[in-house]
C-alpha cells in the first residue's frame, strides 16, 4: 500500500511538472511578437501594402519614409503605428490548412489585402474578429494579432504627412523667381533673390513657396491641361540653372498645381497661391 502511495505520487509529480513546462512553452511562443515569429531580422525599410490590384508604397528615406508615387513624406504617426502592428505580441498561431485558411477569412479572393515588407517577407490578410484582433497568413502559419484601424488604408491622402511644405525648400534657400504667362517671359516678371528677401512687396510670394503645406491641397491624379497656364521657375542664384519648376492654372473655379519633376506631382491647391503669382503678370 505504502508503495502504491509513493508510486501515485511520482506519477502526480511528473504530470504536474509536465503541465508545468507544457504551459511555459505555450506562453514563450505566444509571447513572441509578430516581426519574430514572421523573422523580420532587419528594420522597416519598404513596404508595399495592396488591396486587389491598388497599392501604395513607401520606403525609408534619411528623413522620413517617402510615398514613393508623390516622392513626398509619410506621417510619421502612421508609420509608427505600422511598426507598433509589427510588434504586436501574438495571440495566437494556427497551422496553414486549407480549413484553416477558409474559415479565416483567406477564401476570398475577390478582396485580397497584403503587405510586402522590405522585399521579402509577404503578410496576407484574412478576418478582423469581435475582438479587433486580425489573422496575418505568413509562409505556413496564420498568426492572430491586435488589429489597429486603417494600416491596411491606400489612399495617398491618408498617408501624406501634412505637417511639411509640398515644395521641398528651405528658408536658407537661395533662388531667384521667373514667372512666364504660357511660356512667354515678357508677360511676367524676374526677381533676383536679394530684392525678393529685401522687398516687403514681394513676402507674399516667397512665403507661398514655403507656406503651401500638404494640409492646404489635395492629391490630384488628372491630366495635365491645356489652358492657360502660369510657370514658375525657381532658379539657383549663382550658376542660374533651373532648382524647381512647376506649372499652375485656373479650371473650372479649381487651381491645379504640376511640379515638373522626376515624380510630376500633381496637386489641387488653394486660390489665393494662383491670384498671388498671376497678378505679376500683364493684364
């Protein structure tokens, strides 16, 4: 009898002792985050995030990460809360089955979301639960993480950080200003930069350079018009060759604003900048 007691014990032992380490396995794998259970080694440097066949792309520049279609930069609060989704702990890790897939929301392939990190790690996107928590399909696992709304958002407008000037200056700038009226010089005007620094009558058209922020404008993604149009070129002070180049007209009671750059980016921007640069043009 004494024997039978001792061997009860034993047994108890070590099935206490296996939930005991069973459970401490359990926990170590649902503690890890998402960027090391996916073994995202390196920082975030690109990320591509698709709905269908839309998509918006941004990677990391030396100031901030870059919508790469407008060449101009991301909020930084999006793009932190992006890194906080990264590095939200997981909840949960499911085999990749095809059942699993189904009832998870990977069936559907008519509303496909996903996200493309630094060119390689590919996260698909399935069901949002009742508890804002979102199952991310990677390689062979589904992973169950906290959801955070509108990581998933593609739209430029949301992404656009509205904190800085459309046009990339800076007030230690030195350029002069070359206004023409449909390409013909002798219907504006050249200001050389010290009369365009020393001359109070000409403040309003500096600062409209370095005041129009993203927050005054809204994406546009028309075509270019054919109407009547004003070019601004802003010119290096010293070797005269052309820093900045953008042209703006009048439409259908709208100002529209193209930068003739690498990235041509397109905006619908406030009257008051076209009334400001056409009024030194000839009537």
């Amino acid at each position: 009898m004494k024997k039978l007691i001792i061997l009860i014990g034993m047994l108890g032992t070590l099935i206490f002792a296996n939930i005991i380490i069973s459970n401490t396995s359990s926990k170590k794998e649902s503690e890890q985050t998402l960027s090391d259970a996916i073994t995202l080694d390196n920082p975030l440097s690109t990320f591509v995030i698709s709905i269908n066949d839309n998509k918006i792309e941004l990677s990391k520049d030396d100031s901030c990460y870059k919508i790469k279609s407008i060449n101009y930069c991301a909020d930084h609060n999006k793009v932190q809360l992006f890194n906080k989704f990264l590095n939200n702990e997981v909840n949960d890790i499911y085999e990749n089955s095809l059942e699993n897939r189904n009832r998870l929301g990977f069936g559907n392939k008519k509303n496909i979301s996903s996200v493309l990190i630094n060119n390689r790690k590919t996260l698909l996107f399935g069901n949002i639960n009742q508890y804002s928590e979102i199952y991310v399909q990677e390689s062979n696992k589904i992973y169950k993480v906290d959801f955070y709304k509108d990581i998933l958002d593609i739209s430029t407008n949301k992404w656009i950080d509205k904190s800085k000037p459309i046009i990339d200056l800076v007030e230690s700038d030195k350029f002069d200003v070359v206004i023409n009226l449909n390409g013909n010089e002798n219907k504006c005007i050249n200001i050389p930069h010290k009369k365009l620094i020393n001359d109070q009558k000409h403040s309003t058209l500096r600062n409209s350079f370095f005041d129009l922020y993203a927050s005054d404008v809204k994406i546009w993604n028309g075509e270019f018009s054919n109407n009547s149009f004003l070019i601004v070129h802003l010119k290096n002070k010293n070797n005269k060759k052309v820093k900045k180049s953008f042209y703006i007209w009048k439409e259908d009671h709208l100002v529209y604003f193209y930068a003739d750059n690498e990235n041509k980016q397109k905006f619908v921007i406030p009257n008051s900048v076209y009334e400001n640069i056409k009024s030194y043009c000839k009537k």
